[in-house]
C-alpha cells in the first residue's frame, strides 16, 4: 500500500479524492485545525509517516478575501507548499500540488500552455504563482503542479450552487459575460490526478473539463439542465459586463487552458464542461434522495 497525505483533506477537491481513491492507496488525510500546512514544525512531524506521495489541496480559496489578507494567503498558498516540497525531498515522496488559471493575466486569447508566462492579477494569484515557484526553487524533481480552473463539485461552495440557489430564490439574474474560462468538475481533476501519478512524467500540467464559457454561459446552462431536475423561479437571466458587478480582485478575462500536455502524459480523455455538469446534476440528484 502506498501511503497518501491528504493535506486540506476537509475541502471540496480533496472529497472527491476520498470518494474515488484508488485501493492501493491508504489515506492519510489532514486539515486544520489539527494540521496548519504553514507550520513548519507540524509538517516536519509528518516525516513520522514516511509518506509516498502529498498530495495537497489545501488552500486559502477565498479570492476576494485574500484582497484584504494578503499576508495569510502568501502564508498558505504561497509559503505552504515550499514546505511540502522540502518534506518530499526528505522521505523521498511525490508531491502533487494544485493550483489555478489565476497565475495568467488573461491577455491571451488562444489556451495558455504550461510554459506561457504568468501574470497574476489578484493576490490570490500572486500567492498561487508563489506556491509554484517555492516547489520549483526546492530542488525536488518528483512534483506534479496541476492547474485548474473553474472548480465544482460535491461538499463545497462553489459557482454551480450558487446559481442553484440564486434560480430557486430569483426571478432574475445578471452575470458576467466578459470573462472566459472552462469549468472543472471536481471529480474528473480527482481521475485526472490518479492517472498522472500512474506516471513518472513530472512538471506542471493543465486540467480542466474541455470547450470554454463565458461565467453567463455556465449560469444558462446550469439553469436549463437544473429545470430537468426541479422547478425553479427565474426566468430571466441576463448578461453584464465585469464593471456592472465589481468585486475586490480582478479576474483574468481569459483563462482557457489548453490540456494537450496531461492528455499525452495520461490515458485520460475529456469531458466537455456541458456533459460534466449533466453528470454532477445527476450525482447530485442521487445523493439528495
Ligand atoms: N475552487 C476553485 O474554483 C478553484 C479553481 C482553481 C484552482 N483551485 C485550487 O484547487 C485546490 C482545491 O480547492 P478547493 O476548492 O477544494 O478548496 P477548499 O474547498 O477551500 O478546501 C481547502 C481546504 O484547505 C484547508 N486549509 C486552509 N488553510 C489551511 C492550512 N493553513 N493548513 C491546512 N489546511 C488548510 C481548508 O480548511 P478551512 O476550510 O478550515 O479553511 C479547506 O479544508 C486549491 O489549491 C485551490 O487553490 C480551486
């Protein structure tokens, strides 16, 4: 059995990690407040467990909030993973870290490659680049740094239920139309995460379900496929510029990723965002009775 450190093991990522582990893996999760991924003492300790792989979704996810606590998202997302990589080298195990689209500036407007140049916006960004370059300046050669972009899923709060909710609750609602990106349903980032540590094929990669939307595309087809389901209130939904529904952080108006690198790396093929939202309604639907 290969033991996996599940660091944030409490988060909305790493419970479809938990749901899908393979068998040849045993668990060891951890997440505050027994386990603060910025102390280095805490992390140090985990030597005790030998490790083969640490796997780490913890994170300070709060975009707008890490505006007003810089200082802290630089601790947890920046800091943290450099000691998860000195960790690694030590016992000798994989780290696989996740991070986001938010490290591009969005100034392209093909899919951003791996090696493109980042340029974070928000300090949720910044601090992400940073988690990135701590691995990179670690020395450690046995890292997997998947991006992702967009993320939903099971036992967390994110973009889907919110408009869930909203449509239950409104008649009308206004969204975003001048930013681009492409959902990811936790529970594919979760396959794809398995399948690349099936391989040696180290370095960063780019996940995320395939096709792209603007966020007012992903409200209307949230919307249609969730009236197949239960009834909802709204009837109108309506496209807004980002000015009309400012927010403390900037988001990169196109974070496309292109996917070429894991799909040649791994045996994994892509589901478009459209299906994958059908299949979480679905789940969804299942696990409410
Ligand atoms: N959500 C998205 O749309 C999105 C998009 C792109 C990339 N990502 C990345 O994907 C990964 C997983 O995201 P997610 O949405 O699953 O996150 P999440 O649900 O917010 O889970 C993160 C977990 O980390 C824990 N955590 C926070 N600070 C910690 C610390 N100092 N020590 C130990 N654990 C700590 C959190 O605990 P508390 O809840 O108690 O703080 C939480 O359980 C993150 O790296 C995120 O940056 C997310």
């Amino acid at each position: 059995m290969k033991k996996i450190a599940l660091i944030g093991a409490n988060g909305m990522l790493a419970s479809a990690l938990i749901r899908q582990l393979p068998a040849e893996y045993e668990l060891l999760p951890y997440d505050l407040p027994e386990f603060d991924l910025t102390d280095r003492e805490q992390v140090v300790a985990l030597r005790e467990q030998a490790p083969h792989i640490i796997l780490n979704c913890a994170a300070y996810t709060n975009v707008d909030g890490c505006e007003k606590h810089r200082e802290l998202a630089m601790r947890v997302n920046g800091e943290g993973p450099g000691l998860l990589a000195e960790l690694a080298l030590e016992v000798g195990a994989v780290l696989v870290h996740v991070s986001t689209d938010f490290v591009f500036s969005g100034d392209k407007q093909q899919p951003y490659q791996e090696n493109d140049a980042t340029g974070p916006l928000s300090v949720y960004g910044q601090s992400k680049q940073l988690g990135e370059q701590r691995i990179l300046q670690s020395g450690l050669k046995s890292y997997f740094i998947v991006r992702t972009s967009w993320l939903y899923g099971a036992d967390g709060n994110n973009f889907v239920e919110t408009m869930i909710r909203l449509a239950k609750e409104r008649d009308e609602l206004k969204v975003v139309a001048d930013q681009r990106g492409t959902p990811t349903w936790t529970d594919d980032l979760a396959q794809a995460l398995f399948s690349l540590l099936l391989t040696e094929k180290y370095g960063i990669y780019h996940f995320s379900n395939s096709g792209d939307c603007s966020w007012f595309e992903f409200a209307a087809e949230i919307v249609n496929q969730l009236k197949e389901f239960e009834p909802v209130k709204v009837e109108k939904i309506l496209p807004i510029p980002t000015e009309d529904y400012p927010l403390p952080a900037t988001r990169p108006k196109y974070s496309v990723m292109s996917k070429d690198k894991i799909m040649a790396a791994t045996a994994i093929r892509l589901t478009s965002w459209q299906q994958s939202l059908a299949r979480y309604l679905y789940q969804r639907q299942i696990d409410r009775g």
